[in-house]
C-alpha cells in the first residue's frame, strides 16, 4: 500500500512539473506590418489554450445514482423489445396472415402471388372495394384461439405433472411428457382453430360479421359430430384431429431446434466480438433478451417456410364443406366460393400436384414474405427507439461531440469515466475563457 500511494504522488508531481513547463514555453511574438493584422491573431500561452470550449451537456450529467440502476433501467429497455416482438406477432402482421389463408385455400386462383410484388395492388383494390379493415377479419377468433391453446395447457400441467415448458435441464422424460401435453392441447382445440380459420378467410361482402364468440360455438357444434360431417363434403373432426398435430408437433420441435442453434451461434459471435474488444459487459440480461427476441423470429421464420406446403394442404381440408365465399385475390374486385371433395390429406396432395403443380403448394407465399419484413421492420425500429431513449437517459454525450473530442465509451471504462473526462474539459474551458 506504501509503494502504490508514493507511486501516485510521484505521478501527480510529474503532471505539475509537466504543466509548469508548459506554461513556462516562450510565447510566440509575431511582427505585424499594421495594427489592422494584428487583430486577426489569437496568442497562446499553452497547450492547455488548444481546447476548445465546451459548455456542459445535460445529457452528459450521471442520471444513475449507481451502475445497477443503469443495468436495471436495460433489463426493462430489453423486456419492451420482447413485448414489440410480441404485439407484432399477434396483432400488426394479422392482415398479411389474412392474405395468405386466402391464397392458400383458393384452388383455382390463376395467381398464386409466390412473389410480394403481385399482392400489392390486390391489396390497394381491397381497400378501395371494402375500406381498411377488410384484412383485420378473425382477429378476435385467432387471439381467442391462442388464448384457448394456453389455457388447455395450463389446465394439463396443473392435473398431470407434465411440464408446460422445456429448457436445458429437462430429461427426455419430461420433453416426451411436454410433447404429449402439447398433443393434447392441438388436439382440443382443432375444431376451433377450423371455425377461426373460416372468419379469417370469408369476404366481409358476401358474408355475414361474425360475433366474438362464434368461434366457440362453431368449434362446439363441430366438435360434437365428432365422427359423421355436420353438412356436404365437410370432414368429420377426426379425419383433421391427426394432421393437425403431425404439422403442430413438427413445426414446434423444428422451431425449438433452430432457435437452440441460433441461441449459440449469436451468443459465440457476441463473446468473440467482447473478447476481440477485451472488455465483457455487465449488463447479460438485456444483451440476452435480444438475442431471445432474434432468435424466436429466426425460428418463426424458418419454421414457416419448410412447412409452408404442409399448412397449405391442411387448411383445404379444413375449409371443405364450410360453404365459405373468399375475395378474389387474383383481381381484388369479386367473390368466389371455395367448392372441393377431398378425401383426406394425401387425395388433397395428389389433387394440388396434378391441378395446380408444386407451385400450387406455396400460394401466397408472397403475403408471408411480406408479414416477415413487417416483423423484422418493426422490431428494428421499436430497437432504434428503445436505444435512443436509453442514450438520453444515461450519462453519454451527444455522438458528434463524443466523436470531435475523440470520446470513445468502450475504450474509456465506462459512461462514468467519459463523463468526468467531458466535465474535466468543460471547467478548463470556463476558467480559460
């Protein structure tokens, strides 16, 4: 302890020999012509008279009373980027979900809109036949479904001890026990899932507005004929009982897989760059709920694109025998009806494949392109504004000063640190001045 406090004053009597030498350098005496050019001059005495002056920011002031409020004040910026992610997914990209459930159910549609561009001037015809709200149809049946899918599912776990959810730590056991209780919850709930995917597709002009809680009682009536169709061609619930939870378990463990390894590979890339920086960061919380937020959406959408084909065949069957009447989305203007006679799922596939080809299988492929680059838009700009509220809120300066004065936060230990070094500069300037 001895050693390092006379090293400190022998290191504070090198600053003070340092700047009386600067203030003892000769100043410079130039020789004018006329008194007129001297007064274009300004004479130094030091090096200190270099700085430029620098009035106090306000956001250079420390806001924190301590480092855990500012990690505290991230962990809650991080939960508001979950949140974004979580409206958009259920609420903003809903009309693109629209659009999509109509291209696939519609089996003699001459467009298949594979491609966004051909969607939007549907789209503007959509709007302009039946106003804005024409692609917020279901909503309220697919949020009931959803919410009809939790509630099955907390109900299991409660009365069985299945877990509801997996992580790292769970034994095969208890994965096995988790698929069986999401079985059970696909399987409850498919013939509601049948009645909200009818209010999503039908045209709000040739059909009738559906009640809030229709769904439920479609769902029930559905239910009830369990094994002899309720009308026409429309299959019994179950003929739909296993496809639906062939598609559901395969797309939850494919999005379960993905999102593991690019959980990892993200997590790799950020401790490479913070090793590469030589500096790790305190704040794991926040920095790990965004990686959580992009690898969901980068599950979601791989998920999505590989049982694409797949979904397409179920909602066929599952519209059939409904007597829904769709918008014409080859030209946005008029109706048609969706008549089919499929047998099961394998005479819906070799009936696609010989009428409409392989491409047949990704109608409206185009509408999920689009609900992705919605997704990813919105999250980006719900990040951009979340970080600016952030940096007004901490103790950093402005980009264009820290960047003039050569103020680097990663190379100064910390927003702390940065401060000081900018208020040091400041009451310099004013004393100078």
């Amino acid at each position: 302890m001895s050693r390092d406090m006379a090293g400190l004053e022998e290191y504070e009597r090198y600053l003070e020999d340092d700047e009386d030498q600067l203030d003892n350098i000769p100043r410079f005496q130039p020789t004018f012509k006329s008194p007129h050019e001297a007064t274009h001059y300004q004479f130094i005495n030091s090096e200190r008279d270099l700085t430029l002056p620098l009035q106090k920011h306000k956001n250079v002031q420390p806001l924190y009373e301590s480092p855990d409020d500012e990690i505290s004040l991230r962990k809650y910026l991080g939960a508001s980027v979950n949140l974004i992610s979580l409206i958009t997914e259920n609420l903003l990209c809903h009309p693109f979900m629209v659009l999509r459930r109509q291209c696939q159910v519609h089996h003699n549609s001459k467009k298949y809109h594979i491609v966004p561009l051909t969607l939007v001037p549907v789209i503007v015809h959509l709007h302009q036949r039946q106003g804005v709200t024409t692609l917020w149809k279901g909503i309220g049946s697919v949020l009931l479904v959803r919410g009809l899918t939790l509630a099955v599912e907390d109900v299991v776990s409660k009365f069985t001890p299945w877990p509801k959810e997996v992580n790292s730590k769970t034994t095969l056991k208890q994965f096995g026990q988790h698929l069986l209780l999401k079985c059970i919850s696909l399987a409850t709930i498919v013939p509601f899932y049948s009645a909200s995917l009818v209010e999503t597709v039908q045209s709000d002009i040739a059909s009738e507005k559906p009640g809030i809680f229709d769904v439920f009682r479609e769902g029930a009536s559905r239910l009830v004929s369990w094994s002899v169709p309720q009308k026409g061609r429309m299959l019994p619930i179950w003929a739909l009982v296993g496809p639906s939870i062939s598609l559901g378990i395969s797309k939850y463990i494919c999005q379960l897989f993905v999102r593991g390894i690019s959980t990892r590979i993200m997590c790799r890339r950020v401790t490479f760059f913070e090793e590469k920086r030589g500096a790790r960061t305190r704040d794991f919380t926040a920095q790990s709920q965004v990686i959580e937020v992009y690898s969901t959406m980068i599950s979601l959408m791989t998920t999505e694109i590989i049982f694409y084909p797949f979904e397409t065949i179920l909602h066929r069957i599952q519209l059939q025998g409904t007597r829904t009447i769709i918008d014409n989305l080859d030209s946005g203007y008029s109706v048609v009806p969706i008549l089919t006679s499929y047998e099961g799922v394998v005479d819906c596939y070799r009936q696609t494949i010989a009428t409409e080809g392989v491409s047949g299988l990704y109608k409206g492929f185009g509408a999920m392109l689009l609900q992705f680059a919605a997704h990813v838009a919105v999250i980006r700009l719900g990040k951009w504004i979340i970080t600016q509220i952030s940096e007004i809120m901490s103790n950093k300066p402005p980009p264009k000063v820290a960047e003039y004065y050569n103020l680097d936060a990663k190379n100064s230990g910390g927003s702390a640190s940065m401060s000081r070094s900018i208020s040091g500069i400041s009451s310099l300037s004013e004393e100078l001045s």
